[in-house]
C-alpha cells in the first residue's frame, strides 16, 4: 500500500434508509391535486361517448333494417369502464391525501440532510413520505373498496343502460340480473312477456311507468286513461297483482322492450328460414 492511500484513506458514506422530507415536495404534492385537467378530461370523453352511444342506439331504432352490433354496444362499455376506473382511481389519490397518516408526515419539521445530521438520520426508523403512501395505497386495495367499484357501476345509469342493452340483445326473453331479488317483473314462467297485456299483441310503441316499472302498448293505456278521464277516477296499473295507481306523466318510452321485441322478431324470422330451408 503506497504512502498517499495511507495518508488519504477512503470515506465511505451510506445514505440513510429515511431522508427529511423537503416543504418544497409536500407544496408540489399538494400542488398535484388542484390541478383539475385529468378530471376534466375524465368527464369530457365521459360525456362524447355517451352522446355517441345515443346517436347510434337512436339511428338503429330508427332504421328497423339495421340491427345492433354487439361488439359496438361492447365497445361502449368497456370505454365507460376504463374512464369510471380512471376516476375512482384519482378518487382514492385524493381519500389517501386527506387521511390522518398523511398530514402527519406532512407536518413533521425536519433539518435538511447534511454531513453534520446524518448520523442522526441513519439511526431513524421512520417510514419515508412516499412509503406511507404506498401503504395507504394498498389499503385501498381491500375487497370492501371492491365492492365500492361495483356500486359505482352500478349507479353508473348509462353503463347500466348499455349494459342491459347489451344483454337483452343476446337474451330477448330473459330478465335483466339484478342484485335486488324482491323487485317485481312483469315475468310469465321465468320470461320476459314481450306482449302488452291489454292487447295481448307484441308491443310496438311500449312505455314504461317509472312507478311500478311496468310495461304497456302506448295506444292502449292511453285508451284506459282517457276513460278513467270520462269516469273522474284514478288509473291503476292493469297489470294483475300490481294495485300502483299510475298517471300519463309517469310514462316514459321503454326503450329495451323495443330492443327485446325487435331482437325477439328477427331471431324467430331467422329460425322459421332455416326450418324452410332444411
């Protein structure tokens, strides 16, 4: 070993598993969170997709020779999906910002990092800012915030809309799974009746009353309205076993019907083609 190795001996410095954290960061981290462009862009594309889906659910109703295309319908969805996981996503960014092990961190009041304090630091065993962030973050991983998800969606009222578009496509005569198993349906051996149950035709113009979620032919039930109308007497709801007193204003066009009569017509046309031809 020479002279000058002897004479210059080598430090080694570690640095140590917890720094201080700079006031600097925390104002940039805080910074982060006020800038609304993500969110923005979020329900922007949020609001276009469904404007589109609309245009192209209203141009196939209103052209009864074209059908709907499921891997378009699906494709909607999953849009939707993306954008609602991107938002709950920044959601939790922002519960994790606001709970109490962050703000305390957040508030510590520390030295900067020198020659002279890295003795003390070394010997420190708290967790770095961004390791107790990524700890909050993986409790937001629980099943229960899973579950939290699957409410979002299914308050979500236009990915459940398209959703059940989706289904009643592939399953005309089927009802739609609901997690609320009491709810009434208008269901004749486990099947969706796809015929008004005045005129025992299939509907063509079908409504729906937002009150007791059932479905009539509109020229029919309007004839029922016009002669409680002469008799001076509420309408009630036809439907057997379903007493809900309805009015004209809780009508609303029942647009999956549409879809479940006309789905239901061009399956069984299809079928009859094939029979003839075999």
């Amino acid at each position: 070993m020479s002279d000058s190795e002897d004479e210059n001996p080598t430090l080694e410095l570690k640095l140590p598993d917890y720094l201080p954290l700079k006031q600097e960061l925390i104002r940039d981290f805080e910074k982060s969170f006020k800038n609304t462009t993500v969110t923005d862009i979020i329900k922007q594309q949020t609001r276009q997709i469904e404007e589109t889906a609309e245009k192209y659910i209203k141009f196939i109703l209103d052209h009864p020779q074209f059908e709907f295309d499921e891997s378009t319908i699906s494709q909607f969805i999953q849009s939707l999906e993306n954008l609602m996981k991107s938002s709950f996503e920044l959601s939790k960014l922002e519960q994790i910002r606001h709970s109490p092990e962050i703000s305390s961190v957040a508030a510590r009041e520390e030295s900067d990092l020198t020659l002279e304090s890295l003795n003390s630091y070394q010997n420190m065993t708290r967790p770095n800012f961004s390791d107790v962030i990524r700890e909050k973050y993986l409790d937001f991983e629980s099943p229960k915030l899973s579950q939290k998800y699957k409410d979002l969606e299914s308050n979500h009222k236009y990915f459940k809309y398209l959703s059940d578009i989706l289904f009643v496509i592939k399953n005309p005569e089927d009802p739609i799974p609901d997690d609320n198993e009491d709810e009434e349906l208008n269901v004749s051996g486990g099947k969706i009746s796809l015929k008004d149950p005045l005129s025992l035709n299939y509907y063509s113009d079908p409504v729906i009353s937002k009150r007791c979620q059932h479905t009539f032919e509109r020229s029919y039930i309007e004839e029922q309205f016009k002669r409680s109308d002469r008799e001076r007497r509420p309408t009630h709801c036809p439907i057997a076993a379903c007493s809900q007193e309805i009015k004209r204003s809780d009508l609303e066009p029942d647009i999956l019907m549409v879809i479940r009569v006309r789905t239901f017509k061009k399956l069984e046309t299809r079928a009859k083609d094939v029979d003839t031809i075999v």
